[in-house]
C-alpha cells in the first residue's frame, strides 16, 4: 500500500503520492522565539523530525524547511522587558531552541527562515494580493479579505458564516469584514519597523509562513505541518493567501499532532502549568522525553505525568539492556550458524507497515518490543553465533535510527574520584596477593580508556 497520511484537509488517510517523483517537500511551522520552549512545542519538532527520518529511510530526497518568527508583539514585549533589541531577543532563544532540540536528538532542518530576513518578499507578497482585489489597505495597515476567498473555512471544516459569528474587532482595527486578517500592520512608535509601500510597519504573522514557504519550496509543495493549535486561524489564512495569489493549492498533505496535556490538564498559561524543556532536561534524559512522546499515535491527545515519564524511562532501559546483552554475549559467541536473517526481515516489514500507517510511532515501538523479546530469546539458544547477534544489533539499530532513538547503552564515563578509589583497591589486592581482583580492575580501567602508569612517586593515570 506504501506510506499513508492522514489529512487535515480532506479528514482522511490517503496514499502519499508526492509532487515530483522520488523527492518530499516538507514546511512545518516553528516557534516564535521570545522564551524557551515548552513540551508542548517539542511535540512537532520530535514528531515532524521522525516523519522527516521515515522518508529519507523509503529513499525519498527530502528538504525540510521550518521557520522562526521573530518580530512579534510577544518579542517586541520582551524586548522592552529585557531592554534590548527585538532581534537580540530571538538570537538568544534561537540558541536556546537549538540546544534543546539537538539534544531531543532532532535533525536540524535544511533551512532555519527568519521573518527578518524575508521582509522583501513579504512585501512583494502583499502587494501581488492587492493587485489582485484581495487585499486593502485601510490607515497603515493592510488586510486580507477573507469574504474573496469562497474557500475560506476549508481547513478547519468551518464556513464565514460561523466564523464571522465568533470573532472580536480590536480596538482601533479598521476592516471591511470582521473576518477580514493584517497581512501588515503599522508600526507604533518605538516598535521595531521596515519601510513599506503602506508606511512603517511590520509582518502580520500568517503572511510569513506563505512567503517563506513559496521561497523556499515553490507555490505548491508536498506537506504542511504543525501543532492543532495552528490549524485555526494561522494555516487556514495561509491557505487563503497563498491560493488567493497562486490560484494553486499551498499544501497537498495537511498534517497536525496533537495537544499534551499537563497530568490530565491542559498545558496553559493561565493555570501555570507549562513545562519547559530545558527544565525537564535537567531531570530526565533527552531521549527518554523524545520516547514518551513517540509513545503515542501524533494525532492524539497525550498526557505528561511523572508515572508515565518513568513508564517512558523504564521501556527505554528495557531496549537499551537488551542491546547490552547482546553486546555482551557477542564477545563470546561461538556458533557460526546464522539462522536469523528471514526473522530479522519479516520484523522489519512489520515495523515499516507501523510506520506507513500514519507514521504510527506507537505500533512501531511495539515492534521494537517484539523484537527485544525475540533477541532475548535467542540469547537462550544454543546457537548464538556472532552474525546472529549482529542481525538483532542491526534491526535495532535501524529501527533507532528512524524514530530517532539512542538505542545503544551510553558509556558511563568514570570520574576521577572513582577512579582514584579503584585505583587504591588494586593497590590493596597487590598487598593482600589477591592479583586476580587486581587484573580486573586493570582491565576495567582500561576498558575505560584509563592507563596505568608505575613512576618512583607511585602509580599515576591518564586518559587515552
């Protein structure tokens, strides 16, 4: 059946048949960077980097493309909080996002787009929409008219009707329909500002993920995605723009993961709740946050607690102990039979039909699962060989590999105190003529790449 994507759009699975043969077009919306980032934002960066990962391992080229938003009024407050510029702020928590993402293990994508840096194009977009009779100015502002676009609502399965019900006019917003979105708005005085045709001002905030994403990957590209928050009113006004413009459809596949709730609240300001992640970073491994999250299918809900980070922990471990014993017992294998690369195919099927189903992480680490039993049980065999071993090392390694996982045991690097104390061990096991102790923690020192050396002031180490 190949890979299937639920769609937004269409409120289905569909075949992903790409634009242009053998290559994946992929824009996902990043954050807007005037604080570090919440567990909530870290959802789409993991689960938007295994979709990434799943392509390329199909052999598909991929080209990745996710932006940050900084200009804002958000940043402009933060500014004037921090008393620095608009731009310092978001080169500091540009930093900031990519220390905590590398370390969540997400690839870094293939081009980081500023909306500072594309202010020329943003321009050039709106004046096309206004050419075209789809957007006015009206006192330094420009907006788009929604009322123009019949398809507006197609998204979010709502229509005008319903959404011109529910929506607020700010104080001094001077539109033709309440509806109606700033594709440019004026610039206040001492706000951050680019000459426009309209006057000083800056970006609205949909504008630019329709402008960067046509740089960038062309009028129509493969897949949009983001968090469910985004899908109204943020992409539904991309589509509005981007199609009013083009008269083509932006995004073939729509795609949107779901919200994290806060032990079964969910995550908002208002009740205080937000967890940051490089809070979390400093009580759970990296990688065990990045597992918790593939956990469970993107589209649903999923609710982070302290039981379940430690449920996340301990599946973690339970993998990673069992590439340790296997580890461990190829050293020592002695079979040369190898009859385990027909299972180790029929796994990988398995776990590429998760995958293909709506990138199902969940069914996928269950296949992870079946395949830590399995290794085990070949551990209990009389035939262990070491291209056996390999094979279950291998699938491992690959299927990590995909959902981003560090499978591998990390190495415990000693520290000097520890090794200080192992050394003065030895040196009493030489004492007592106890050398079989001695030889082993020689040789644990040097498995640790720690050398031994005897000078006349006594034993010294070094590090290899």
């Amino acid at each position: 059946m190949g890979i299937q994507i639920y769609n937004t759009l269409t409120r289905k699975k569909e075949p992903f048949v790409p634009l242009h043969s053998g290559t994946v077009s992929m824009y996902v919306c990043g954050p807007t960077v005037y604080n570090y980032i919440h567990i909530g934002n870290a959802r789409p960066a993991i689960f938007f980097d295994v979709v990434r990962r799943y392509f390329e391992y199909r052999g598909y080229e991929v080209t990745f493309i996710q932006n940050f938003t900084d200009v804002d009024d958000k940043l402009i407050r933060k500014a004037e909080e921090l008393g620095v510029t608009v731009l310092e702020v978001a080169d500091r928590f540009i930093r900031a996002f990519e220390e905590d993402t590398q370390a969540l293990g997400v690839k870094e994508a293939h081009v980081h787009p500023r909306v500072s840096n594309h202010i020329e194009e943003i321009i050039d977009f709106i004046q096309k929409l206004i050419n075209k009779g789809y957007a006015y100015e009206s006192s330094g502002d420009v907006y788009f008219r929604t009322e123009k676009f019949p398809e507006y609502g197609k998204l979010s399965h709502q229509n005008i009707e319903e959404l011109q019900a529910g929506v607020r006019i700010a104080v001094n917003e001077q539109k033709d329909n309440p509806l109606d979105f700033a594709l440019w708005k004026s610039a206040k005085p001492g706000e951050i500002y680019w000459e426009s045709p309209w006057g000083k001002g800056r970006p609205g905030w949909h504008i630019e993920c329709s402008a960067m994403s046509m740089k960038y990957l062309g009028e129509s590209f493969d897949i949009h995605g983001g968090g469910h928050d985004l899908m109204f009113p943020h992409h539904e006004n991309e589509i509005a723009q981007s199609e009013a413009l083009t008269g083509h459809p932006m995004a073939k596949y729509w795609m949107h993961n779901g919200y994290i709730n806060i032990d079964n609240e969910k995550m908002s300001k208002s009740l205080g709740n937000f967890v940051l992640v490089k809070d979390i970073r400093e009580k759970i491994a990296p990688q065990v946050l990045r597992f918790f999250m593939l956990s469970a299918h993107y589209r649903h809900p999923i609710n982070f607690s302290e039981d379940l980070i430690e449920q996340a922990k301990n599946g973690l471990e339970r993998i990673q102990t069992a590439i340790s014993n296997l580890r461990h017992r190829q050293v020592a294998a002695t079979s040369e039979v190898n009859e385990e690369n027909e299972k180790q195919e029929i796994y990988r099927k398995k776990f590429i039909e998760a995958m293909d189903n709506d990138f199902n992480t969940a069914d996928a680490l269950a296949i992870v699962f079946e395949w830590v039993r399995e290794s085990n049980q070949y551990l209990l065999g009389e035939k262990v060989s070491n291209q056996g071993v390999q094979v279950y090392l291998d699938l491992f390694e690959e299927m990590g590999s995909v959902l981003g996982l560090q499978l591998e045991p990390a190495e415990e690097e000693l520290l000097d105190q520890e090794i200080e104390a192992l050394i003065q061990e030895r040196t009493e096991a030489r004492k007592q003529r106890n050398f079989q102790r001695a030889d082993e923690i020689r040789d644990l020192l040097m498995e640790k790449g720690i050398i031994l050396e005897d000078t006349p002031q006594g034993i010294r180490w070094r590090r290899k």
